[in-house]
C-alpha cells in the first residue's frame, strides 16, 4: 500500500512540533491503521507517540533476548504514563543460541518477522529512527512510503539530535533505562550488545550495524 504524502506535514525545523504534527497527522489520515514500533532502549518515541496521540497503540518487538532491565523499563513507563503496550514475541520453536553463529538469521527471526506480523493489517509504521543514530540514516526522511514493507513509514524524531532528546527527558522527568548510567547508549538484545557512547556497541566487533527492521 502507498499513498500520497501531498498533506503530511512539512519540518518545521522545531523537532519538538514536527514530531507532534507528524504522529497527529499519521492517525488522522490513516485512523485504525498506525503501528507504532519502541524498543524501550529510552522513552522518548514512547512518550511522545503517547503524548500526541493518548492511548495509542505502541508495540514491543520481544525478541527473547531483552535485558531484564528493558523489559523492567517498559513495565515502568507502562504503569507510570499509563502506555497502551502491546508485546510481539517470535514464533516459538526456535533455535536459542543460533545469534551465536549467524545473527543475521537471529534478527530475522526475532526481529523482522516479528515486525512482519505486527504491521499485519497496518497502513502506516511509526518508529524512533533518528538522523543522528549512525551515518547510514543521515538522510531519514519525517515521512516516505516503505515500500518494502507497503506502508508509510513516519520518524517522527528524525531531526532530533542527542541534545534534543536530553531537553525532552528533562522537560517531561522521563526516567533513564537502568542501562544507561553503565555505559550503553543504544540498547538492543543481550548478546549482541555492549557498553559505548553510540551505537559502535551493537554487534561489536563485527561490520553488521542494522538487524533488518530498516532497509
């Protein structure tokens, strides 16, 4: 499915309202149909899809390999802001030590299936990606048509910079993932993730930096 993207709104330059207008525009125009997509390493997509849109949908792609931590974290924002969390969890049957020797076939499975099913039905996919995550997703547009996946992909943080997520926590008292002040700035599964300032800390050591959720 595509569609136009003539009436989503245009970046303002002011990350805290293009953010706000993009997921405010997202369920207008595609009412029922919006799958929004945290991984709970921080609150922020959380918060703000909550905050624009309450009650809104907001789904946790459980991969078996969480840290406690972020599964504890998710139960937190969950109970404190009142979230509306749904969990998609992979198939079970499947093999748990394969990230050991192929971790692309581990996303796929824990990941991009899992995503796969969660958009089922979906019209447009709402994600946290930010601009300033790695060079690949330098040029991560608010809003395009996926059409890998057939729906309209919105970033609401796109334009967001590590500084404009640091005022956003600090402007609405968001808590910190319990990893954080231990040195993981990005934060995926247990045994492909390390402590760094950035996301040199996910598949360390190896030249993999994208599970296969954005192509």
């Amino acid at each position: 499915m595509t569609t136009s993207l003539k009436t989503a709104p245009p970046e303002s330059g002011r990350p805290f309202d293009d953010a706000c207008a993009a997921i405010c525009w997202a369920n207008e125009r595609f009412a029922g149909g919006v799958c929004v997509t945290a991984s709970f390493g921080d609150a922020t997509v959380a918060h703000v899809a909550h905050s624009a849109v309450p009650g809104i949908q907001i789904t946790l792609l459980d991969t078996g390999y969480l840290f406690a931590e972020t599964e504890w974290f998710a139960n937190h924002l969950t109970d404190r802001f009142g979230l509306n969390v749904r969990v998609v969890r992979p198939v079970p049957g499947l093999d748990r030590d394969i990230w050991a020797t192929d971790t692309d076939a581990c996303c796929a499975a824990r990941k991009v299936e899992p995503l796969q099913r969660a958009l089922c039905g979906a019209t447009a996919w709402v994600t946290g990606l930010r601009r300033s995550d790695t060079p690949s997703r330098r040029t991560t547009p608010l809003v395009h048509n996926d059409l890998m996946r057939s729906v309209v992909k919105i970033n609401p943080l796109a334009g967001w910079t590590d500084n404009d997520v640091a005022d956003y926590a600090a402007e609405h008292d968001l808590p910190e993932h319990p990893l954080a002040n231990r040195g993981y700035s990005s934060i995926g599964c247990w045994p492909c993730t390390r402590p760094a300032t950035d996301r040199s800390g996910r598949w360390a050591d190896s030249s993999k930096t994208e599970c296969g959720l954005h192509l």
